[in-house]
C-alpha cells in the first residue's frame, strides 16, 4: 500500500468518526431543546428500512421512536426486505412499531421478502403494501443444533461435560439429544410459536384460530397474502409513498427522509462477508426467520 493510499484511508476513517460523533450530538442537543431531529418546520414523511437479517434492534427501535416523537414528522413509511432473525429482536421493532401507531400513521412496503420476523415486524403497523411477487408470511418458529458428536468419534476425541441441572447442558454438540431434552426444546418453541401467532392476530386485528390456520411456517406470496388478509394492499415503493400523501393530506412536495444511523451503517459494512451472508444463523437459538429464503 502507497504512502497516498494510507494517508488517504486516515483521512476518510478520521472524518467518519468525526461525522459520527457531530450526527449523535447535533441530535442529543436537538431532544434537549424539543427540536425537529431532521431540520426544518415543514411536516415530513419518515422512512425507516430493514433490509438485512434481525439479529439486533436497538438502532432500528431508535430510529422509529426518534419519528415517532419528531413533531414535523406526519407518518413513518417501513421498508422491510428481510427473511427475519433473532426472536427478542424481532419482538423489540415490532413493539415499536406498535407504540409508533399509537402517536401517527406506520405504513409497511414489503420489498422481495418480508418474511418470519420480518412479517412480525410488518403486522404492527397501521397498513401493509406488498408486490404482487412479494415472499411473506413463514409464521413459525425455527431452532437448531450443531452437531460434532459423529465426528469427534470418528477421530478418537471424547469430550467429557459436569454440570449441576439435569437440563443445563441439553442441546450439547458432543451428544445425542434425550427425549426429555426434546420435550424441553419442544415446548420452548410452542411457546415461542404462540407469541409469534398472539402479536400477529393483534397486530392485524385478525382471530387467534385463524391466523393459527396460517401458521405452519408457509410461505405466501404478496397476491396470496393479499386473500388471505395478511396484508392490506398491493403496490410498489411509490406506491404506498402516494397512498400517504393522499391519505393523510400531505402536499406533493412534502419530503421523506431517512434517518441514517451510522452505528447500524457501520455494522452492517462490516458483516457483509461471504462467510456470514452465506451463514448467518449457525448458531444455537430460537429464531423467526425463513432460512430458504436467506
């Protein structure tokens, strides 16, 4: 690497810090003085986009609550494009999005997926748009385990485990699961299952037993979910920007912004690897997520 190349990568990594670090006080200042977040007097449109798997939320939760609480911003347009993620994390936007709906409008365009946790998220809002060839619902929960045990035979390795609980080390990778350990793993997942079913029959002001019926973890396409009252209307991005200045009687001008969390910039730069885009949830957990969509 050149000495003009170095010093130019200082420079950039030295502004981006500096930028980071203005962004979060410029913003700390204006709550404290009851400020618009995003400048100006003229009410706005906010726009808060998932577009990656949901392994984390406070940035996104703050995103939304930061509109929510804006007094210039007049509703919150939610991109999702998203097969889902991590269970809490999905649970903490879709509360969000809830509590955001109490205050103004919170509309869902679903991009190319908004699936599992992605779905969770979009059924809190007010109104859900989708394309035609959308892939949403996958209403299920899924849990997996790696397992070694096969190999570690194979190559002479035994690895010996003391705990104190019968159940403290169920799901281990050196060992076959027991069935009482299925029976512990299976009722986690029912009960994980029933809350991912409850929000979704609340959110969208549907029967529990009906959208029970839509729960096996099918995947439908934004023209079957239209039928199926999983969502509210088909149409592009532009579209459902058209159906809010029209709904809620906003100016063809009226600007939508999108609030840029440099955390979350930065954090998903760095995970766009091959190995975690190819992988991202071999790890032990109970998520909400279509992984054949990923």
């Amino acid at each position: 690497m050149s000495k003009k190349t170095k010093i130019f990568l200082i420079a950039f990594f030295v502004c981006a810090v500096l930028s980071f670090i203005i962004s979060i006080t410029t913003a700390d200042l204006q709550k404290q003085s009851g400020r618009s977040l995003f400048g100006g007097f003229s009410k706005h449109v906010g726009v808060v986009k998932i577009e990656e798997i949901i392994m984390e939320s406070s940035d996104l939760v703050e995103e939304i609550n930061n509109f929510r609480d804006d007094d210039n911003t007049a509703a919150v347009l939610l991109r999702i494009d998203s097969p889902g993620g991590a269970v809490a994390p999905s649970q903490e936007i879709y509360f969000a999005v809830k509590r955001c709906s109490e205050k103004k409008p919170i509309i869902v365009s679903m991009g190319n997926v908004a699936a599992s946790g992605g779905y969770y998220i979009a059924s809190g809002a007010d109104k859900i748009f989708a394309n035609g060839g959308t892939l949403t619902g996958s209403i299920g929960v899924i849990m997996q385990f790696p397992r070694y045990s096969e190999l570690l035979n194979k190559i002479g390795i035994s690895i010996e485990v003391m705990t104190a609980g019968r159940l403290k080390d169920a799901g281990s990778p050196v060992r076959e699961l027991t069935k009482e350990e299925r029976t512990y793993f299976d009722n986690l997942l029912k009960d994980t299952h029933e809350q991912f079913i409850r929000d979704v029959a609340a959110g969208r002001e549907m029967e529990y037993d009906y959208v029970k019926t839509l729960s096996e973890g099918q995947i439908f396409t934004g023209n079957q979910a239209l039928e199926l009252g999983l969502i509210d209307n088909l149409g592009t991005f532009d579209d459902t920007k058209n159906y809010i200045l029209e709904t809620y009687g906003l100016p063809k001008t009226t600007r939508f912004i999108e609030n840029i969390n440099y955390r979350r910039f930065f954090r998903n730069f760095s995970m766009k690897t091959p190995i975690k885009n190819l992988f991202p949830i071999h790890k032990s957990g109970i998520y909400f997520i279509a992984e054949q969509l990923i």
